[in-house]
C-alpha cells in the first residue's frame, strides 16, 4: 500500500518550516505565514519562499558545468570548482520578491485564472554567497553589439507539447553590476535543491523571476530573451486586457520592482485587546531605490501616521516598519503605504492595478482587525 504524501510531509521533503502556507503542491509553491516572515530580518531558509514552475532537477555537482557564450570572444565551460578557483567570492544580502506577490487580492476584484494565489508573503531576505556574474562576463570578453544576458536553467518546464528550461534576461547593464551574483550559498550554507542548488542567479531590485535557478547557461545576446517565462508569461498588460485580447508583443517585461508595503501584523480578522496596538510590517522597492517613510491610515487616506522604520536594510533588501496606536474598542481598517527615495509612493486602489497575470500589485495594503474590550 502507498503512502500518500500529507503537506507536512511535503514540506519536510524540502526542508521547509511544517507552518509554511502551500499554494500549490505540484510543483511545491509555498509562502510562510505573517508573523514567521515578520520575525527576523534575515529570512531562514526553511521560512523563505518558495516558487517552482517544474519539478525540481537532480543534479550532480561532480557533472555539473555552467556555459558561458553568445556575444563574447571567449565562451567558457566552468565546473563549480573553477567558478570558487578562478573567480572572487563575493556576498549580498538581499530580498527577492515573486512578481505575483499579493495577487490574491486581484482575484478578489475579478478571475484570475492558472496563476498561484499568493498573499503577502511571496518574499524574503538572505545573505547570498557566491560570483559575481561581471567578472564571469569579463573573463569572457563581452562584444560591443551586446545588450541583454540571458539565463537558462536545468529544470523541465511543460507546457502542452514542448518541454523547456526555466529561462530570462537582464539588460547587460543590469548583469555588469556588482550586486548580480551567481549564488552557490545561501544565510552561510550551500544552496538547498528547492532553491537552485548547484548555482543559481542573484539579481537584486528585479523580480525574482529573474533570479533562475539550476543555472546550465549564460548567452549574451543582442535582445532580451525569447525563453517563455520572458517573452509571454512575466509580462504587464493593462486592467482592460485579457487572456483572450492580449498581444504579447506589447505587454510591458517585467523587471524592477514597484514600491510596495504590507501590514503583517494585525492579521486580517484578528482580535486584539484595547489600549497599545502594535502594527508591524515590511517596505520594498526595486532599482537600488530605498524605502525612506512609511505611513499608516486608519480613515481610509484622509491622516495619515509616520511608522518607524528599522535601522537594518540596504538599496537591496526590505526594511521592518512599526507603530504604535492607541485604540479603544472597535472595527478598524489600516491601510499602508511607503515611499522611496525618489518620491514613488503606491496607488490607492487595487483595481487600478489590476491585470489578467495578477502581477505587480502595489495599491495600499489594507487589514481588518478588530480590537475588544
């Protein structure tokens, strides 16, 4: 008789926390609750996120080989010992974000279909070791016709009859900064399979989609790539758009990140007793911007309160915000929003923001609780 897998059991497969939340089993898609992610600046890797679009690859560390090549005059076939030989080791300590982050909040507005319903905690921080990828680039030689760095990974992605690697691309100015690495460790330990051991690509400030795991290759070429996951499936179309409607070819690739806010504490529909009510959260941007205020309304908009932001963060990673309240008993709704350090803040309204993908929600974050006597 065959055992069949609980979600605890799946989740110890992967050596993640038995609280995390899953939002998909097959292929595993799962997010930590609020007040796990809320915890700890640096996000332990059994509470960080974790998102598949296949199985994950068996690989041999002893077989595995990185390609280098395209635009460049020297392509390169590195095993992993080559990569920690020939090459500096170097760390960041950043936080990748899933583009459907909060998408759970557009279904509520209107169907969103074949898309993971994530909530707010599609995210997470670490201190990832490994190369940077512009020194892999110099030693290759880039060519002066290059513009854009494409990733492959060693996963099998189907979809219908065609089978393909999990794929993307950074524009090569993007891929010649220091901060974009090709990570073997993560928080001090070598990459788990779930999150692209042997190497995977580090790009901060860009969606995690561009961040692939299992790295097979590197292709310098002259246009973005033309992998699925970057020329349909990561893509912005306006609220009036549908499946049905779309043309692909002008659909915005998504990149950076929006600035964005979540409230973790209070949890929507908690009950907390009357007097000092602590609300706590996290604040995000993308492109090297940082989160420089973040403010809390509980009229809708009409006052707002200036939270205190923590002192830990950099231009790559999330701060920690709080503020305390004092409240009688009572039905509230907070609502947060942040602002970064080139005066971008969030739009209101979720439906503003709508889009048939559920991507790139930043409207204001909002919370029912209730506080009792």
């Amino acid at each position: 008789m065959t055992h069949r897998k609980t979600k605890d059991d799946l989740l110890r497969l992967f050596d993640k926390n038995v609280h995390m939340l899953i939002r998909a089993e097959d292929p595993l898609n799962a997010e930590p609750p609020p007040d796990a992610l809320r915890s700890s600046f640096i996000t332990p890797v059994e509470d960080f996120f974790t998102r598949n679009h296949a199985p994950v690859p068996h690989v041999d560390p002893a077989l595995y080989r990185l390609r280098v090549d395209g635009l460049v005059r020297q392509p390169l076939q590195l095993s992993l010992d080559d990569l920690r030989r020939r090459f500096p080791s170097r760390s960041v300590v950043a936080t990748l974000q899933c583009a459907g982050n909060r998408r759970h909040e557009l279904m509520a507005i209107k169907r969103i279909d074949g898309e993971v319903p994530w909530q707010t905690c599609a995210v997470g921080t670490a201190e990832w070791r490994g190369v940077a990828l512009c020194d892999l680039l110099a030693a290759a030689g880039v060519s002066s016709d290059a513009r854009h760095v494409a990733f492959l990974g060693l996963d099998t992605v189907r979809k219908g009859e065609r089978e393909f690697g999990f794929g993307g691309s950074v524009p090569l100015e993007k891929a010649m900064s220091p901060e974009v690495l090709l990570a073997f460790e993560m928080n001090g330990a070598p990459l788990r399979p779930i999150h692209g051991f042997p190497l995977r690509v580090v790009v901060p400030g860009y969606i995690g989609a561009r961040s692939v795991k299992w790295l097979a290759q590197i292709t310098v070429q002259t246009e973005p790539s033309d992998n699925y996951f970057q020329a349909r499936a990561y893509k912005l179309f306006s609220p009036g758009v549908t499946a049905d409607t779309a043309d692909w070819t002008q659909g915005l690739m998504l990149g950076e990140l929006s600035v964005n806010a979540v409230i973790c504490a209070p949890r929507e529909a908690e009950s907390v007793p009357a007097g000092t009510v602590l609300l706590t959260g996290y604040a995000l941007t993308g492109g090297g911007r940082t989160i420089e205020r973040v403010e809390i309304s509980l009229d809708g908009g009409d006052s707002w309160t200036v939270a205190d932001l923590s002192a830990e963060g950099n231009r790559w990673t999330w701060r920690f915000w709080q503020v305390s309240l004092h409240l009688p008993p009572g039905a509230y709704c907070a609502c947060v929003r942040a602002w970064e350090s080139a005066a971008n803040t969030q739009p209101e309204k979720t439906k503003h923001v709508w889009n048939f993908k559920g991507y790139m929600n930043n409207a204001w974050h909002r919370v029912r609780f209730n506080v009792i006597g």
